[in-house]
C-alpha cells in the first residue's frame, strides 16, 4: 500500500501529540498527586469522590460547630460558678445577719454589702461571649437580657435556646435562657413556702416546713386564738375554702401536721397572729436578694421586729437554697452537654478519617507507578521524535 508524504507526515505528527498528552496528563498528576484530573479520567469514582468531599466538607462544619458550642458552654459554665459563689455569699451573710447579737447599724452594714452582691448577680446574668453575644438572652444575643432600674430587675431575653449541629442526626443547646436561670426558683422547700403575716404581734417564728409526698396543694393558713392569758394557746388550719383541716394546743418547736405537709413554730405567738402555707411558686434570685436587703434595713426595736426579721431571714435562706440548687442543676445540664459534644467530636473525628482514606484510595496517585510511566512516556515519544526526523529526510533523489 502506498502511503504519501503528507499522509505520513500527518500520522507521525497525530502520534507524537498524542504521545505529549500523555506525558503531559502524567506530569500534571505527578505535580498534584492526583490520579484523576477530569471526571473523564474514571466517572465512577469522580461521582464517588464527588459524595466524599461533600461530607467531608459537611463533617468539617460539624466540627467547627461542636468547637463554638464547647466555647459558649464553657463559658456559661463559667458564669454560673460565679452565680454560685455569689449566692453562697449572700447565704453566708445571711446567716451572719440572723444572728441575735448583730445590731441596727451592723445589719444595715450587711445591707449594702449584699446590695453589692446583687449588682455582681446582675453582671453575671448578663455574661457574653467572645463574639459579643450574651450568653442568657435565649434567641436574642445581641440584647442585654437584664436591666437593673428602679430597685428591681426585668427580663429582657425570650426563653427560646439556640440549636447547634455538631453531627448529621445530633443538636446541642449552647446556652440557657435567662428565664430558666434566673427566674424559675421554687420558693420555699420548693414544695410549699411558708410565711408569717406581717402584722403579727407575738414572737413566733415559721420553719419551711417539709412535704411527705402526700401534699395537698392549696393555701393554708393557720390562725392562733387565746382568749384570755390563762388559756391555752390554741391553732387552727383553714384551708382555701376556711375548711378546718387541722387543730389543737400549741407548743413551741412541735410539729403541726396537715394535708401531707408539717412545719414547727417556735416562739409563742400572740392571739390573732396567722401564718401561711402554700405551694411554691417562682421568684427570681433577684428579688430574693433585694427582699433581704429590705429585711436588714428595716429597724428592729422589739420582740415583735425581731420575729419579723427572723421569719424573713428563715424564708431568705430557703430560698437561696432553692436558686443554688438551681445552679446545680443548670451546671450539671451544661456538664452533660459539654460531654455530648465530646462525644460527638470524637465520632466526627473518625468520620473524617475514614473519609480520608476513601478519598485516598479514589484519587490518591501511585508515585513510583507514575515516575516509571512518565519515563516509558518520554522514551517511546522521544524515539518516536528521532524516528519521524530520520524518515523525514529520505527522498528517492538520495538514489539516484
């Protein structure tokens, strides 16, 4: 067969490019490390390396995720260990405060180092974060949830909790709301709470009180009666519908008992006085501390004063019991998430791994196969280069 000069001049030059392309595509993978340099090099495995990078990128954010909760947590962790060293002051003067020997001055003395307690409370609830945002507001970050005005303190926050996606089927809450924390105390033994009526005239003084688990919620009260000095001291219990449910002789330090509830009186109080019991319901530790600083600054000139003070401070110290025990509580909350997003840090951490090694496999390129290739390469292009050259120079007139 006869084949003309530009015929073989095509089909060398055809060849030798073809040859350059894939010494090329061998040195750009040799350059990147990568095997594939186009879907078309192996479609199946470019799809599948295609679903790989997007979950690696997907685990990626995961973990950028879990490393945001760790730090908003920690931090309200944090926060919540001065909340409780703050309360545990407050307690400790409390007690300091209900001791008989302190005096008017001394107790108004107290009263404004707890009115400083309280504006550290204050700074505390309104803790933030690195990027500015405050760690008790709910979904509202950027709006300082606590406002100090007018000898109280408001909510501004909502109770909502942010959700944060540390992995493909788990969430984790990054903070507490302001509302939870602050606000949701249970007075009293956190069953009921029980109070002296504030025009009492004797010397009786109100214990919290305990519940058997029988509590009968409602609102009690118990009155006092003595009709003569040389009577006995007697009590009744009404209840929310002045139905008597209990009665009897009174004795300081003795337990009276009804509707599964029990709590002792000590002192002796006066014909008329009444206390009550009902079932506990929110305040806020806010309130606690500024009714404690109302009990101090109010001056005690006699044995009805000093029954007052000491109703308050007995109602005081149950209820800093009940916001610490709440501090607890939201504390071990956070611990567990803290462990949660350890956990789910490490299943991500072997998530990318194996994805790492998926990748690998797909796309990672055999170095030593490739040098050897790209030399074999090079030869049959080079030989195919000088063989074209030699052949280009023949003509029938070098016969002749």
């Amino acid at each position: 067969m006869r084949i003309s000069t530009s015929l073989f001049q095509q089909q060398s030059i055809e060849g030798m490019l073809r040859q350059q392309t894939q010494v090329s595509k061998t040195q750009r993978q040799i350059a990147s490390g990568e095997r594939m340099q186009t879907p078309a090099d192996d479609p199946v495995a470019a799809a599948r390396l295609l679903e790989v990078r997007e979950a690696s990128g997907r685990t990626a954010q995961f973990q950028t995720n879990a490393d945001l909760a760790t730090a908003r947590l920690s931090q309200e962790e944090n926060a919540l260990a001065g909340v409780n060293n703050v309360l545990q002051g407050v307690r400790e003067l409390a007690v300091q405060a209900n001791n008989g020997a302190q005096n008017n001055e001394n107790r108004a003395i107290i009263a404004q180092e707890v009115r400083q307690r309280l504006n550290e409370l204050v700074g505390l609830a309104n803790s933030q974060d690195a990027s500015g945002e405050y760690l008790f507001a709910g979904a509202k970050g950027r709006t300082q949830p606590f406002i100090q005005a007018g000898g109280g303190v408001s909510y501004q926050g909502d109770q909502a909790q942010r959700l944060i996606s540390i992995g493909p089927s788990a969430q984790v809450a990054d903070s507490h709301s302001g509302s939870e924390v602050f606000l949701a105390i249970r007075e009293g033994n956190g069953v009921f709470a029980t109070e002296a009526n504030p025009v009492n005239r004797g010397s009786g003084v109100i214990a919290p009180g305990s519940a058997n688990g029988a509590f009968i919620p409602g609102n009690y009260t118990l009155q006092f009666s003595q009709a003569t000095p040389d009577d006995p001291l007697t009590y009744q219990v009404l209840d929310s519908q002045h139905t008597v449910v209990a009665n009897g002789d009174f004795a300081s330090g003795e337990e009276i008992a009804f509707g599964g509830a029990q709590a002792s009186i000590t002192g002796v109080p006066a014909d008329g006085d009444s206390f009550t019991l009902r079932a506990s319901a929110h305040r806020d530790m806010f309130t606690i501390a500024q009714h404690f600083i109302e009990a101090l600054e109010r001056p005690i000139n006699d044995t009805t004063s000093q029954a007052r003070f000491h109703n308050d401070m007995n109602k005081t110290l149950t209820d800093l019991d009940q916001a610490m025990g709440k501090v607890l509580e939201v504390r071990a909350e956070t611990g567990a998430r803290l462990n949660a997003v350890d956990r789910e840090r490490q299943v991500n951490e072997e998530t990318s791994l194996q994805l790492a090694r998926e990748q690998s496999s797909l796309n990672d390129l055999d170095l030593a196969e490739a040098i050897g290739r790209l030399n074999q390469q090079l030869t049959g292009l080079e030989a195919a280069q000088r063989t074209y050259a030699r052949l280009q120079g023949l003509s029938l007139f070098n016969f002749l």
